[in-house]
C-alpha cells in the first residue's frame, strides 16, 4: 500500500475512536478507547517522524510546512500525556480531549489537503509506495514492541500482587 493511503487510514481510525470516545463517560470501556488513542497516534506519529516527514523535509518546497507539521505532533503529544495524567473525572479531560481533537483535525486537513497531493507529486509513485512498505513494516515492530512491554508490564504486575499475598498471608 503507498504511504498515502496508509496515512489516511490511520487518520480515519483515529477519527473513529475520537467519536466514541466523546460520545462515552468515564469507564472501563472509555479508558479501553482513549489507551487506544493514545496507541494509534502515538505510532502514527513515530512513523510519520522517523519515515515519511525525514523523506519530505528534503524536499525545499514541503520543509516549512514538515516543520510545522513536527511541531503539532509535538503539541499532541503533550496533550495525550496530561489526559493520561488526568482522571477522566476531572471536568478538564473532555476539554483536553476536545482540543486534542481539534487539533488533530485540522492537522489531518492539512496534511490530506494540502502536504499529501504535493507530497505524491515529489515523491511519485514507486517511492510513495516503498515508503507505505517502510511505514507498514515499522508499525508491525512497533506494535509488536508494545504488545511485549504490556505483558512484560501485566506479569510484573501479577507478580507483585502474589508477593503481596504471601507477605500478608
């Protein structure tokens, strides 16, 4: 699949759970939804900084809107680790995630709008898809990378929680 088509399937994920993660209230099946935000974008991010954006920024007439582009990632990714810092209680997580989403938005626009059709016009046909089987390939390790920290994470965890029980026992 060429990088473009990639990309824009990532954003039309992202926009899903966006929606049902505004439509939810604090639960089980919310906190579920926003730690599979905070997993897409932040892969989408990586991808787009360590692949795609390097790629572009050779590029003279794409590399202010690449730097404009690292610097709303940037800004996103602040916003995602103060909603995981923040109870979803607390009145401010549906405004953050409410500017997280706004931003987001206006971010896809762009790139969709404006960066991509400049982007396949620089890049052509081959290269965008050799750069779509880079960022596949990336996503998979990735991914896979994150599955082996959760369990790591769950069995220390568990772990600890028997150690708990045999010093309480």
């Amino acid at each position: 699949m060429d990088a473009f088509k990639l990309l824009k399937q990532d954003h039309k994920e992202v926009k899903g759970i966006f929606k049902k993660l505004e439509s939810s209230r604090p639960s089980k099946a919310r906190e579920k939804g926003f730690q599979q935000l905070y997993q897409e974008l932040s892969l989408h991010t990586e991808v787009e900084e360590n692949i795609f954006y390097p790629r572009l920024r050779q590029e003279d007439k794409l590399r202010e809107t690449i730097g404009e582009a690292y610097e709303e990632h940037h800004v996103a990714k602040l916003l995602l680790d103060e909603l995981a810092q923040t109870s979803m209680e607390d009145g401010r997580w549906d405004a953050k995630l409410s500017v997280l989403k706004e931003m987001v938005e206006h971010h896809v626009a762009e790139e969709e709008g404006e960066l991509f059709p400049k982007a396949a016009k620089a890049l052509g046909k081959e290269e965008s898809k050799a750069l779509g089987q880079q960022i596949e390939a990336a996503k998979k390790e990735r991914l896979a990378a994150m599955r082996k920290e959760k369990r790591a994470s769950r069995e220390t965890a568990r772990g600890n929680g028997q150690a708990e029980q045999r010093t309480s026992a």
